[in-house]
C-alpha cells in the first residue's frame, strides 16, 4: 500500500487512465470457462447459518497466511508467487469456487513482467455478481532485505481464502460475490504514475472495457489487516455510506474500537476500482509499524484481528443494503 496526497493522487489517476490502452490484453479471457471448470460446487448440507459471520475462523486464516509467508519473498513473476498462486487456486477451488487466471503483460521499471490476477467466482449461476472483495497477493521486492510480507499481502489474502470457505455455506450470497486477488499492487521500484496498482488497474480496465463495471454495486479491499493491535484506518476517501456501514457492524459485533478514520486518503488496489464507479471501500491498517521492513513477518500478526476483519464483512454482507 502506498498513500499520496491528493495532488499527487490525482496526476498518477490521470496517467493510470491514459496509459491503460497500452496495457497487453491478449492473454485475458475472464470470461473463458475451462469444461473442468463448469461441474457445479457442492452444495452445503443445510441452510446459511443465522450468523454466517461467526462462521469465519481466524485460525484458518492465519494457517494459510503461514502458507504464503513460508514461500518466501513473492514479488510479481517470481517462483515464489508461482507457487503461492497455486496454493490459492487450490484452496479457492477445494471450497467450491471457479477460479479464472486473467494474465497479461506490462511494463515496468524493472522491464516487462508478467502479471495475474486470480478471479473467483462461485457455482455457474447466469445471475451477475453484484459485489467485489478482494487483496492484492504478491509482495514488495527488496533488494537488500528479506522481505515475507506476513502483513503487507500475506494477511489479506489468507484471509481471502477463509472468506471463500465461509461464503460457500451460504450458495445464495457467495454467488453474488466475486472474490479477486490481485497481482501486482506494490511498486517494483517506487511509486508513481507507471509504477504500482498493476493488477487493480488492468482488472478495473478490462471491467470499464467489457461494461461489466455496471453490474457491481460496490467493492471491499482487504490488505494488512493481521497486526496483532488491529486498527483499521479507513481512508478518507472511502465511500461515506460504506464507511458508516463498517463502523456500524463493527459496533454491533463489539469491536467498535478496532476502527477509525485514516488521516487522509490512500492509493491502493481501491482507487481504479472507484474510478471505474464501483463504491469500494479499504479495510486496512496503516498504522503498522514494521510496512515495508524485514520485520513484517507472522510473529506481528493474529488469528483474532484476521477474524474481526473477516466478521465485520460477513456481517455488513449480511445485514446491510449492499447488494
Ligand atoms: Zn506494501
């Protein structure tokens, strides 16, 4: 996650939006369903559970942070993120989701990386999904540190995939849902106009390209939310009804206190998303101390903050006028 002030937030907008026709597109094919792929999930022994929310375990969630952060460094186009990829589509799919690798190629200052968002999607209802939820899952390369990312990538993404397991209890609403994790969001070398977001841009692009933009009412992004003294700073530029919504289930469950407003907005894998009229709202904590540093390992992290996150979603999901 980077944040900017506005001016700059704005000039890196207009840049993202005016190189966005220069971006490779050949190998996307979200649409593309492999016959494999087609086979109904499973459905559930019984109906939803009342309080799906409390459904959401955070010790599974943080099993497969573990998992990711064992791989190692995983920077964009890396064996590591290879093989974190794999552990996604496998966990994802293991819950009963179709999962569509959207590829494609752009450059950066480091030359020409290969990129894949993983988008998942549950059964194979002709009905639209109406709401995105989503984490970036690589990590930010360094070349003079380790750097695992436990919080910053691994976090959310563990989580992400808990939520897939949580939401297939209830077919009716995970069908509504698609889950995208996004490559590419921290920069290769530093921040700027042609320099991180890769993933969010180039979905958020091909949404805007193919109209489905239009049929989401809203988006969440989930990236660091693990720190063991969970403090979600919702930026300011979060969508006010969407910001209310959060603060008021979070009351509900009791864990009011885990929240507050950031002091001023933030560039993340939210922003092209907004940009393409999706309300998207980021659930993140920037007031980790150890971003970006070697330090950013599991021993920083909770099963308890992932699962406050994870209900608080679950429970704005359920109960508020989202969808
Ligand atoms: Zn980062």
């Amino acid at each position: 996650m980077m944040k900017v002030s506005r001016l700059a937030l704005l000039a890196v907008l207009l840049l993202a939006g005016a190189c966005s026709h220069k971006r490779e597109q050949s190998a996307d094919a979200p649409e593309a369903m492999p016959p494999s792929e087609l086979a109904p999930p499973p459905e559930p022994p019984g109906p939803p559970p009342a309080e799906l929310w409390k459904e959401f375990s955070g010790r599974r969630a943080f099993a497969h942070v573990k998992k990711l952060v064992d791989f190692g460094p995983r920077p964009s186009g890396s064996e590591a993120l290879e093989r974190a990829r794999k552990y996604i589509v496998d966990s994802v799919r293991g819950a009963g989701w179709q999962v569509v690798p959207q590829e494609f190629i752009d450059r950066t200052p480091r030359g020409p990386v290969t990129f894949v968002n993983l988008i998942a999607r549950y059964g194979n209802s002709d009905s639209p999904q109406r709401i995105i939820i989503a984490s970036h899952y690589d990590t930010k390369i360094f070349d003079t540190i380790k750097f695992v990312g436990a919080d910053d990538g691994g976090s959310s993404t563990g989580a992400l995939i808990e939520l897939a397991r949580v939401l297939a209890l209830d077919p009716g609403l995970a069908r509504r849902v698609e889950l995208v994790f996004f490559d590419g969001e921290e920069a290769v070398v530093q921040f700027g106009p042609g320099d991180g977001l890769y993933g969010s841009r180039y979905y958020a692009h091909v949404l805007r390209e193919t109209a489905r933009n239009r049929q989401f009412k809203c988006g969440v992004l989930w990236d660091m939310i693990g720190p063991s003294d969970l403090n979600i700073t919702l930026p300011t530029d979060s969508p006010p009804e969407m910001a209310r919504d959060i603060f008021a289930g979070a009351d509900s469950l009791g864990v009011r206190k885990n929240f507050s407003y950031f002091r001023g907005p933030m560039l993340d894998d939210h922003v092209p998303l907004n940009e393409s009229h999706i309300p998207t709202i980021d659930l993140i904590d920037f007031d980790f101390v150890y971003w970006h540093t070697a330090d950013d390992t599991l021993d920083k992290l909770s099963p308890e903050s992932l699962r406050v996150v994870g209900e608080v979603t679950l429970y704005c999901l359920r109960r508020m006028p989202w969808l």
